[in-house]
C-alpha cells in the first residue's frame, strides 16, 4: 500500500491542484447559482447560442443514458425530427461525469460544471502522466500540465466545450510509448481506447489524433528500430490498433455519414475551407499566445534561446539527441502546423500554393465536413505545453527540489492567472426563481404533447432567434416534453418548412398545419420578447388556441383545433425519404420544362434597411403560370418548390464566397394558373453603406436555374439620429 501511495499522490496531488484552479478561472459564474458565462456584444447572441446548444447536448445525452439510451441521438428538439443530436457534437465520452451529477441535482447548469470541472482537470492530469513517465519529474509534469490546460483560449471556449476535453490525446500518446517499451497488449488497449474516447469527446480533435498520431507512432518507432524487423513489427501493431479504434467508432459515425447522405451535414468547398486557415506568420503573434498560453510559449520559447546560445558558445558541441520524444513531438506539431493552413498558402500576388489539406480532403472520409483548418493549432499548442515540461526538466533537474518546486507552483499560478486575468461577464440562466415557474408547470402536466416558444427562429441567419431557441432548448431539460424549437450546427431538412409555418402563426393555416403534422400540445408566448409588429397578432386570443396560464410576461395556450387531416404518417414517410409526394398530393419530382412557366409578381421591399442581423419578414407573391401543381409542402426540401435571395454590393460584383442563403419554403402546394402568397425572412448584408440589389429566386429544390427571378435597390444605411 505505501508504495502504491508513493506513486499515486503526485498525480493526485497534482489533479486536486489543477481542479482547485477552475472556480477562480471561471469566477464567479462557477460558483453562483443560476449564472452562466456570457460574451458581450457584437458576438453575443452568436456564441451564446452556441453555449446554449452545448449545455443541452450535455444534458440531453446525461439523461438519455439514465432514462432511455436507445433515444441517446433522438433529442427533443426539432420535432418530430428523429437523430437531432447529429446536427452537432454528441461529447459522449463524458457521460461517466455528467450523468451521475445529472441524476444527483437534475440541473443542466451543474451539468455545464462537471463537464469543465472534469475537462480541465483530467486535461491537465493526461499531460502530467506524460511528461511525468519521460522526465521522471513531478514538477516538470505539474508545470507541462499546467500550461496544456489552462490558457486564455481554452478558458474562453465554455461556448465550444467540446474543445475542452482533451485528456485523451496525451494519454494516446503516453500508451504508445507505454507499449513500445514493454510490449504489453495491455497499453495497445489503452492506445486504441484513447482514440476512440477522444473522437467521441470531440469529432474534430478526433480527426486530429487519428491524422497526427500516425506521426508521432512513425517518429517513435523510427527512433527505436535497430532493423527494418525491428521497425516494421511494432509500427504495424501500432497502426493496426488505430485500425480497430476507427472500427470500434463505426455505430458513433454512422448516423453523421447518414446525415451527409441526405444533404443535412454539407461536404464544403475547399476554397470556403481556404479563408478559416491559419497563415504560418501567425505564429508570432499574440493570437497564438493566446492560444496556446504564456507558461507554454515562454518556456519553450526561452529554452530554445539558451540552447541556441549555449551551442553557439561551446567550443565541442554535443550531438542532438535524436532519440528523444521532443523530437516526435516537433514532427506532430510541424505537420499540424501544416494542416492548420489549410487547403492553400496564400502568397503575394494572389497566389495559391496546394497544401496536404487538400489530400485529406479527398481520401479521409467525413473530413471533407471540417470547415475550420485553423482547428489544428490545438494539436500545435499542446506539443508545445508538453515541451514546456521537457525545458522546466532540462532547466532545473540540477537546482535542488525546492527551487523546481517554487518555479513549478510559480508558473503553474502564471498559466492560471494568463488564462483568465479578469472575473468573466455572466448573464443569468433563468432556470431557477419565477422565470422558470413556466417549465415546472409543463412537467407537472400530465400525458404527452409537443411544446412551441414564441418568438422562435425565423431563418438559419436569424442570429437573436438561434439564441431564442437556444434558451428554450436548455429550460425543456426541466420537462423534457418534445420542442418544435431548435438550434444546432447543422439542422435536419425538415426544419425550413417548420420554421415557414411557426414565422406565420398565429394565422389559422400556418396553426392547422403544425397541428396536422405534430403533436403540438401547448404554444408558450412570451410577450416581453415580441417587437410590436410580432405582438400585434397576438394581441387576443388567437382561433383553435386557448389561454390555460400565465407566468409572469410568458403566456401559455392549449390547442383547441381539430386535426381535420392527419398528416404525422406522412411525415414519418417524408423523414424516413421515402415519400414521392406532398402532404397535398403533389409529385415530389423534377417540374419538366412546361411546368416551369411563373413569375414573381411582387416583393415588398423596404425602402431602408438598417445594417442590424435582426430577420426581416418580407411578404412575397409568386404566380404559377403552368398547368402543372408545384410541390411545396415536403419535409425533406427535395423537389419542393420555395424561394431564396442573394444581396448584390453596390458595385455590382457579388461576393466571392457568400454565406449560405437559406430556402424558404412554402406552406401549401401552388395550384395550376394559380398565385399565391410566400415570404423570405431578409437579413441585412454585410458591407458598405449604399443602394444595394437584391435578388429573389423561385426555384425548385434540386434544380439549377430559378423559374423565375426579381430584382430591386434597397438602401442599406443606418438611419440618421436627428441631433437634439
């Protein structure tokens, strides 16, 4: 026992140092009781969706594990869309910790706090035990984690938490050199289980240990070998394992290449992936201090400098010492270095160099989704923070342990103070006190039933609507009742015609449809949240709804329509992609030429537009001009016919790369020699002030040219505050 003690206190010690960090980094939204990290204005709303989103991925996946792991993927979002979890990260690896505390508080916020508690600090652990088995040095470990885990990137990444939970990725490469010097099966287990585990913490550093371990394992071997036998045995064993962890991935994947298969997760152009890289001067700027972190920076940073000075001045100089791991470490973050460009290295006169990027792009499957190249610095700044423990060793393994240890616990509170120097901004979660009352009252009602929030998302660039839903999707975890609402990365098909019909509530049409193709049971209004022009429908109770509570501004309605036609069959048809016609009997096909006769009669522009993100709805009528019905009512979007709009600058040259425009989608079938009435949710552009054209499409899913197109100027300026 006392030896077992003697070997387990530094890495428990050291694993207590590194948690007790994390309320002072996160202060004081850690430690406060209905808090919540929050990112101020312009990017507000943006990256708190995106915290929203992740609390309920957490929590969602916490409690589908304790009540029912079949529907682990189905969250209750999006209704009745099935696999809602693929839009995004599941961060499944993390269910050990998450679920327990879920079961223990039933809080998404305490939720939230495991999963940060436990991916700082086991981060920080996994770099320890790395650097600890190659120095044999336990304040060079404390130092090298210290500086992998807490730095200002990783401390303002709680939106994104994905990127938190890196243990893995040190631990993938600790059992490499585990195996390689014992021959153990046991640490191919342990090799094969980190990769594995990592991509199921996250999908994107999961491709980034299964592209840049393969280095490091060939770096390690290499160094080894004594003979081509002798290299060619373990790198195949070691390659292998990696073989059966991608394998043992597959059931996790499959729902995602699904997803791609039916268009919901989009492959992107290279020359999109092309502007998120990251040019290599980069590297010296304080964007990569940043990112990687002072502690890390600085002391490898000056450990290069002494030793290039040292060289310099020894009269013999010693051979490098090739067999080391710093050497493999230098050739992951090399090659990470490289991938982070991205497709092409931009040069001076507009030149584009092909780069390894574009490789993977083409043979890795599922890669050709990773939008953001810039990624793999993460893989960059951790071979640095493990390099930093291998300087502290070389620095100070002669000094005395008390010096090593005040050095150590001085860079170590150096990381943390780096990586948040000032208290972080909070909003309030409202997920506790009378803002709240609304959601207990749901799960206190009994039998089932879908729920609806209003204001909801408009359109995909409905930025305040994202955040809206986003709000809504963490407070359904106090009833967990199944949320037409939703927000996530990538959206399932259906959600543009659900979104067409709740833009249009509470018209009785738009109503009568979602009650015909869900189990929409209650709609909640909040009425502190609606614009005047939003407010105005509600003003009285609108027909087949029927005021039941009242919470504070937050309204409740029951639904007292009739279903006339029951259309949920049809849409598990439609979801399930094996529908070949509308709920209204349209064909869902290609419109042969003749059918392609109709015309935009009228937009209603706005004279003005202010350059604000917020979705303006913007009434369309569309004729038919055919003798064919178009299709319009599919879940799915092929084939159905619906409209989208591009701004065109005022110099009249489009932009390079626009943003992806989405398709509105209509709420009935188009009759033949038949007009009829759309609309497009307008966001204003980005760029210069001035008289801007806008150009609306209808068009056919699935098809190139537009039936038919409409053109106007619309001024985008600021309005003039008159002077007082």
């Amino acid at each position: 026992m006392t030896a077992f003690v003697r070997r387990a206190a530094p890495p428990a010690a050291a694993l207590l140092a590194y948690a007790a960090a994390v309320p002072w980094v996160f202060r004081p939204w850690f430690l406060g009781e209905d808090l919540l990290p929050h990112v101020p204005p312009p990017l507000g709303a943006l990256v708190d969706a995106d915290l929203y989103l992740n609390i309920w991925i957490l929590t969602w996946i916490a409690h589908a594990v304790l009540v029912d792991i079949w529907s682990v993927l189905d969250g209750n979002i999006f209704h009745p869309a099935a696999r809602t979890i693929v839009g995004s990260e599941n961060m499944i690896a993390h269910v050990p910790f998450t679920a327990p505390v879920l079961a223990y508080t039933g809080s998404a916020l305490a939720v939230l706090k495991a999963y940060v508690l436990e991916s700082f600090a086991l981060t920080g652990l996994g770099m320890f035990l790395y650097v600890r088995h190659h120095t044999q040095n336990t304040w060079a470990a404390l130092v090298a984690g210290a500086a992998f885990t807490f730095t200002p990137f990783r401390a303002d990444t709680v939106p994104q938490p994905q990127y938190l939970g890196m243990t893995f990725v040190p631990l993938a490469l600790l059992s490499v050199d585990l195996y390689l010097e014992t021959s153990r099966r046991r640490w191919l287990g342990a090799f094969a289980a980190s990769l594995a585990l990592q991509a199921l913490s996250c999908v994107y550093i999961g491709f980034f240990v299964f592209v840049l371990c393969p280095v490091y394992v060939l770096v390690r071997t290499i160094q080894r070998a004594t003979t081509l036998v002798g290299w060619i045995k373990p790198t195949a064993t070691l390659a292998f394992t990696m073989l059966v962890a991608a394998v043992a991935l597959i059931p996790a994947a499959l729902p995602y290449l699904q997803g791609r298969d039916e268009g919901s997760i989009p492959d992107y152009d290279l020359m999109f992936i092309h502007i998120a890289g990251w040019a290599p001067w980069r590297y010296v700027s304080s964007e990569f201090i940043w990112r990687a972190g002072i502690v890390a920076v600085g002391v490898v940073g000056l450990d290069l400098v002494v030793s290039l000075v040292r060289r310099w001045r020894a009269q013999d100089r010693p051979p490098l010492d090739w067999q080391a791991p710093p050497v493999a470490l230098w050739a992951v973050m090399a090659v990470g270095a490289t991938l982070a460009i991205g497709p092409y290295l931009p040069l001076p006169g507009n030149v584009l160099i092909p780069m390894p990027y574009v490789a993977l792009y083409d043979f890795v499957p599922g890669f050709s989704s990773i939008r953001v190249p810039t990624r793999f610095v993460i893989m960059v700044a951790a071979g640095l923070a493990a390099l930093s423990g291998f300087a502290f060793d070389r620095a100070f393994r002669d000094r005395g342990s008390r010096v090593s240890a005040a050095a150590a616990v001085g860079l170590l509170c150096l990381a943390v103070l780096g990586a948040s120097p000032r208290p972080q901004t909070v909003m309030a979660a409202n997920l506790v006190g009378p803002k709240a009352e609304v959601y207990r009252w749901l799960a206190a009602r009994p039998g089932p039933g879908a729920v609806l929030e209003i204001p909801a998302q408009t359109s995909e660039q409905d930025t305040i609507g994202n955040w809206r839903n986003g709000k809504y999707m963490v407070a359904s975890s106090i009833h967990w009742r199944p949320l037409l609402n939703g927000y996530t990365a990538y959206p399932p098909s259906s959600a543009g015609f659900y979104a067409a019909a709740i833009r249009d509530l509470p018209r009785p049409e738009a109503l009568q449809l979602l009650i015909e193709t869900t189990d929409l049971r209650w709609v909640i209004v909040h009425r502190d949240e609606l614009s005047p022009e939003e407010a105005e429908p509600w003003r009285n109770a609108p027909p087949g709804l029927e005021p039941v509570a009242q919470f504070g501004a937050s309204e409740v309605y029951t639904i007292t329509a009739s279903r006339t036609r029951d259309w949920r069959d049809e849409v598990d048809a439609h979801m399930r992609g094996v529908a070949t016609q509308t709920f209204e009997g349209a064909a869902l096909s290609i419109l042969p030429e003749a059918c392609r006769r109709g015309a935009i009669t009228d937009v209603a522009l706005p004279d003005r537009i202010g350059p604000i993100p917020l979705p303006r709805r913007i009434p369309v009528q569309i004729r038919n001009d055919s003798d064919c019905v178009w299709p319009a009512t599919g879940l799915l979007g092929h084939h159905v016919v619906g409209l989208h709009y591009r701004w065109i600058p005022p110099d009249g040259v489009p932009e390079e790369f626009q943003a992806p425009v989405p398709f509105f989608q209509l709420l009935r079938d188009v009759p033949a020699t038949s007009q009829t009435d759309g609309a497009i949710m307008l966001t204003p552009p980005r760029g210069p002030p001035g008289l801007w054209t806008l150009e609306v499409q209808l068009v056919q899913q699935s098809t190139d040219e537009p039936i038919a197109t409409f053109t106007g100027l619309v001024d985008v300026r600021a309005r003039r505050v008159p002077k007082t």
